[in-house]
C-alpha cells in the first residue's frame, strides 16, 4: 500500500551551481557522524532528485532527495562583506571578508558603494 505522507518542504527547483545544505537520511537516522554537509547542485534529474558534489569532500550524492536539501543563501554568505565598517578605525575584530576589502579598496567605504 503507498503511503500518502506529504512532505513537510516547499516545492523547491533547484539550479545547476547552487549551494545547499545536505543531510544524508541514511547517516543521520543512524546516528552517524558527518550526515549534514555543503554540496554544490549537479545535474537535475526528472524524478525530482538531484545529483551534488560535497564542496569540502568532492562526495558525489547521486539521486539525492530534495527534501534533505535546503538553499544556502547568497545573502547569508555576504553579509560580513555587505555590512563591513571600512570607514571605521580597525580594531582587530573584522571578518577576514571585510579586512581583505578595506585592504583592496581603501579606507573609504564609498568606493565598494561606487562599485557595479
């Protein structure tokens, strides 16, 4: 008899290139170390799986289940750079992001602004 659990993700369609977060449901019902990892997005299958490539490891995850994956943001993964104090005094307590950008564009924080 089929089972007419829905699942609890939102229809999500993933691209080629994309970085999400992975838990293998094998290795985590288990019990298993390392069962959540970054994986980039592979070719897209018409079942609605995806095949992914551990960015840390080179793991291939072949057929992997979207709903085991989410979408690692842009947004998230920029935000030191995008919120970087390069105007301010250096206090030793920015992100290597924002150091690496005061150090290539200046002190002024208005050249990143000025920048396409």
């Amino acid at each position: 008899m089929r089972s007419r659990a829905q699942s609890t993700t939102p229809a999500i369609t993933y691209m080629r290139g994309q970085f999400v977060l992975y838990r293998d449901p094998a290795m985590f019902w288990t019990g298993r170390a390392g069962h959540t990892f970054v994986c980039q997005v592979g070719h897209p299958w018409m079942d609605g799986t995806y095949d992914l490539k551990g960015v840390a490891t080179d793991r291939i995850v072949e057929h992997a289940s979207p709903d085991y994956m989410r979408l690692l943001s842009p947004l998230d993964a920029m935000r030191d750079i995008d919120t970087a104090p390069l105007n301010q005094a250096d206090t030793g307590a920015m992100t290597s992001a924002a150091a690496w950008l005061r150090q290539h564009l200046g002190q002024d924080s208005s050249t990143l602004a000025a920048r396409p």
